[in-house]
C-alpha cells in the first residue's frame, strides 16, 4: 500500500503553507492532493483551584464572530518542548502560570485537509502573572465551572476544536 508522490508543488501565503502533490495511488491510479501546511498547535485546559475552567471568549475574524475557546496557539519555533509553548500560551492569553501540567496527548485536526497536530495539556496549581495580548487578540476571561462547560458544549456552543480535544482526553484520563 504505497502512495508515490509523482511531483510535489509549495506556496507560502502568510504563514500557512499551501501544498499540492501529484500521488500515484498504490492501483496505478494518478490523484491530485492538495492540503495546508500548518505550524504544530498547542491548547491548554486551565483549571483552578476552585475547579473552574478558565475560558476566553475570542473574536475570530475568519467566521466573523465571538468563540468560547481554551487558551491555545502555535508552537513557537525557538520552544525545546510543545509544553514550553503551551506554558507561554497560559499566560499570554490569561495572566496565570501553572505548577503542575498533565500531557493530554496530541491529535490532528482535520487529517484530510491539513499537517496540522496540535499538543493537548492540562493545566492547574494557577497563580497570576501578567497577560500579554498580541494586538489583533480581542480575549474576555471567564471562570466556568466544568458543568457549565458541559452545558455549552452540550448545546453547542463551545465549537473550539482543540478545546473539545482537551476536554475529552481529560475527561477520558480522569474520570
């Protein structure tokens, strides 16, 4: 069952990379692939002492609208570890570090359409710090309780992919 890639083709627009590969399938069929070339993730699931969830509520320019998420962004090149990233990601996006982190695992997004992996974590022993938005990030904080987490997603309301992810897997580990 081997793929053979015939002739490969990249872009760059911004920062995701834009691939297309001419792939002959393992029958001998020729196939068009086509997929973004994304940054490796990481998203955080921050949990109090009270075991409240630390939750934002963010503009996304992309859908044109305010999404309850989890803290979460890309690996920075320069980190040894994706924790290193999802440690400055918490108090970027929060104003609270962490002392004790539990490795959630990784998962991919959407596998069909993209490289993208992303480097779940749990975060708690919070204490405060100092947020620090980058300028287009538009972040309210909001401390919820997990049942009330459990009822947006129940009605469908926290869509955050990677939050989804963290959410189960640590459920799943937890439980």
């Amino acid at each position: 069952m081997v793929w053979k890639v015939k002739n490969s083709t990249a872009a760059k627009v911004d920062r995701f990379g834009i691939a297309i590969d001419q792939v002959v399938l393992p029958n001998g069929e020729e196939k068009t692939f086509s997929y973004l070339d994304f940054a490796k993730g990481v998203c955080v699931l921050p949990i109090t002492e009270n075991k409240e969830v630390i939750c934002l509520k963010q503009y996304r320019h992309s859908i044109k609208s305010w999404e309850w998420e989890l803290p979460a962004g890309m690996i920075d090149p320069t980190d040894p570890t994706p924790i290193d990233s999802a440690k400055k990601e918490l108090e970027e996006e929060t104003g609270f570090v962490a002392e004790h982190w539990l490795d959630l695992g990784s998962f991919y997004p959407s596998p069909g359409s993209t490289t993208e992996e992303i480097f779940l974590f749990a975060a708690a022993g919070l204490t405060p710090s100092v947020q620090n938005l980058e300028s287009s990030e538009q972040i309210e904080l909001h401390y919820l309780s997990m049942e009330e987490l459990k009822e947006l997603i129940s009605k469908g309301e926290f869509k955050h992919g990677a939050g989804l992810a963290a959410v189960l897997r640590y459920k799943f580990l937890t439980d």
